[in-house]
C-alpha cells in the first residue's frame, strides 16, 4: 500500500514539473516576441508623444498620373469609281495598292488603279487626247512601258507602250485600254475600299460604286464611357503612339454618342492633324487603332521622399528630419503617397511618422503642389 501512494505522489509532482515548464517556455517567447516586435518609437515635442518611426531613404522618381486608353483615327472614304463592266465578279482585293495593281475582277477581266483625279469614261485608243490619256501615260511611265514626258495625247509611242504592258500582264495586245479596266485613284499608294456590289460571286451590270478611296482628311477620337470621361480633364493632354513615334495631342472638343459615350476630338497643340508631319506613315485604313495616354497631372521628375516625411512649419515652410537633424525642403509635386522634393539628396535617409500629423504633404490624388519653384 505504501508504495502504490509513493508512485501517485511522484506522478502528481512530474505532471506539476511538466505544467511549470510549459508556463515558463510560453512566458519567455510571448516575452521575446514582445522584444522583437515592438516598434520602435520616439517622443518629444516635435512629434507630441509616442510614435512609430520609419527610415526611409530619397529616391529617384516621378510623380504623376495618365491613363491608357485608345485613340481612333478615322480616315473618311468617297467613291472614285464605279463599274463599267459586266458579269459575275471573280476576284475582290481591297486593301493597299500601287499604280498597276488589281482591285477587281469581272467575268475575269482584271480592273486596275492608277493615279489620277479624273475618273476614266471612255476607250482609250490611238487618236484620243485629255487628261485621261495623261493619266495612263503617268503609269505607263512608272511601271517603265513609256519614256518621255506625258503629254496627254495618245499617239503612237503610248500605243507602243500599251502593247508592252499588255503583253507583261500576259492578255492579248490590242494598244488600246477599254473603258472599266482603269480606275483613277487620287494618291498612291493608298488603301482602297469596294462597294458592297463589289464582292466575289456577286452579279455586277455597270453603274455600281466600285472603289472607294480615303480623302486624305484624318480625324482623331477618344471615345471613352461616361465613368471615363470623368477622370479625364477638360486641359488633359493625350500622347497618341503608332509603332515607334508618339504625338501629342490635346483635347478640341466633346460631343456624346447615342449610347452615351463621350467622343473626344484631338488635334495636335497647334490645332493641325495629331500626326503633324508625320501623317503617311500612318495605313490608309479607315478606321485605325492607337495607343494612347490620357496626363491628367503632368509627370514631373526629381528627388522623391514618402509624402509622410515632409512636415511644415508654422510659417508654412517645409522640412524633413535626416539623422543630422531638419532640413529645409521644396516640394515641386505630390502624388500616390511620395513627394519630389528639391534640397535633400537622393540616399538620405528621411524620417517618416506612423501617424503623419495635419502638416504632411498629403499623397494619392495626383495634385500638383504648387509651394515650390
């Protein structure tokens, strides 16, 4: 008996040691945590109590605000020519063309473009004068068929030069172009658009829109929702990037949609075309995608500090605290929680509060401050 209650007292004292232990290992790591994760903090009359203090060091950056978004350009388009033949259409090639090129067919007699602002009406034979014989001897010319000036009157050299092309393109050589296999476009090369008649399979008679051409005007829109429209200012400027160039542009004008979208107008800041002089690098399609960036606040770059570490004064004067003490600082602009700054250097280390009191330089909106130079 005596020994059954000596091993229930030693039981009862190894599950008391076990319990002790387990108290004190708790204690000491909720002790060490408090040691490791305890902020660090200063007091004194700058800051009015305790606070939490972050080392931040300035930077190089930017401050500033834009938003993606897409520009069109719209390439209006008129008709240059109508049909003259007859049949079923065996071919339908719109898109970019050159002088010579194919941009339809009937009852497979091919129709091809050549420059020129006067549309063809009529067989062009040995004898014939005007414009229109002007404007075949001009790609006669290009396509290397015809040497010499054009002059406008078809004579035996342009009927010599008809036969050559002729027989380059492999049909019979007659020297003379009848009426319907020439269309006259203004510019080349150029993007070319066909009538709805104008499709492969479909039955053609003559008098149907054939080609259409753009008329070199260009218009440049941002079409935006109304949640967009919103965001972006009436002085907003837009950088407008195709492939490797960027324009700017700026806001004309404003007029909303039928689904109440907000169509911006663009024009380069000189009132011209966004693209300026660079306008025939741009395809002749008629409506064109762009990349584009709406600045609603102007970057602006130089040394940036944590808005929360410029405080100002009394007088209104701004400051930071360095680790050699407060310097006087500039703040140029201020957005997104950071602040470019003139009078520190980028590597110093700034002091930033937790509790950023009424006097820091606010952050998030994009404004732009206007307390510095």
């Amino acid at each position: 008996m005596a020994r059954r209650g000596g091993g229930r007292s030693r039981q009862v004292l190894t599950v008391l040691v076990t319990t002790l232990a387990i108290m004190a290992a708790l204690a000491l790591g909720w002790w060490a945590s408090r040691a490791t994760l305890e902020p660090q903090s200063v007091s004194g009359p700058e800051t009015g109590g305790a606070s939490e203090v972050v080392w931040a060091p300035a930077t190089e950056g930017s401050v500033g605000r834009s938003v993606p978004l897409s520009t069109t350009l719209r390439q209006p388009s008129n008709v240059v020519a109508v049909n003259h033949l007859s049949g079923v259409v065996t071919q339908a090639s719109p898109g970019q063309v050159e002088v010579g090129d194919v941009v339809y067919a009937v009852a497979g007699v091919p129709v091809r473009v050549v420059q020129g602002r006067v549309p063809f009406y009529r067989d062009l034979s040995p004898g014939v004068r005007g414009v229109d014989v002007e404007q075949l001897q001009s790609a006669l010319a290009e396509l290397g068929h015809l040497d010499g000036e054009p002059d406008g009157v078809f004579g035996r050299m342009t009927e010599v030069a008809v036969k050559d092309w002729q027989d380059a393109l492999g049909i019979p050589e007659t020297g003379t172009v009848t009426l319907g296999e020439l269309v006259a476009v203004g510019s080349l090369p150029t993007v070319v658009q066909l009538g709805e008649s104008i499709a492969t399979g479909r039955m053609v008679g003559g008098g149907e829109e054939a080609v259409l051409a753009p008329t070199g005007e260009r218009e440049f829109v941002l079409v935006v929702t109304a949640d967009q429209a919103r965001l972006i200012p009436a002085e907003a400027s837009v950088e407008v990037t195709w492939q490797e160039l960027t324009w700017p542009g700026v806001v004309a004008g404003s007029v909303q949609d039928e689904f109440g979208n907000t169509e911006f107008e663009l024009t380069a800041p000189d009132g011209g075309p966004v693209c300026g002089e660079e306008c025939e690098s741009l395809p002749g399609d008629a409506q064109v995608t762009l990349r584009s960036e709406v600045v609603v606040v102007p970057r602006v770059e130089g040394v940036t500090v944590p808005a929360a570490a410029v405080r100002t004064r009394a007088d209104g004067t701004a400051y930071v605290t360095t680790q050699d003490g407060e310097v006087d600082v500039q703040v140029r602009a201020s957005g997104g929680g950071v602040a470019v700054v003139d009078g520190v250097d980028v590597g110093t280390r700034v002091q930033v509060l937790g509790d950023s009191p009424a006097g820091a330089v606010p952050g998030g909106d994009g404004v732009t401050v206007t307390d510095g130079p």
